[in-house]
C-alpha cells in the first residue's frame, strides 16, 4: 500500500496540487480501506474532501492498486 506522501507526490504531479492527509484518509474511508485514527482528530472529520477533488486521489488509489 502507497504513503500519503506517495500518493500527494503522484497528485501533484499529475493534477498540479497537494492533497491534504485528511483528504486522503476520507477518501480511502469512502473505499473501505483501512485508516488508522489519528493522534490529533477530536471526533467527526473536520476537513472532508472536496468532490471535485475525489477523482485524483481514487486515480491514485488504482495507479497504487489500492482499489
């Protein structure tokens, strides 16, 4: 499985923008994928991410063959 910071390399590359951890880790939650709690969030997502953002980091998933 990619890092986040593999996977914010691969965005940013591609599309031109870094995506925020927090995204990342909202998205692989829409996936079903595994996401350890973080040591900083106090409850619900305070940063989902954006829809129009969703499409990259999923187009980063399966360049991963996370999904």
């Amino acid at each position: 499985m990619a890092t986040y910071e593999q996977i914010q390399e691969r965005i940013e590359r591609k599309h031109g923008w870094v995506a925020q951890t927090c995204w990342i880790a909202h998205c692989k939650e829409l996936k079903g994928l595994r996401v350890r709690q973080a040591h900083n969030r106090r409850g619900a997502r305070e940063k989902p991410c954006p829809a129009d953002k969703r499409p990259a980091i999923f187009e980063a998933f399966r360049h991963f063959e996370m999904i």
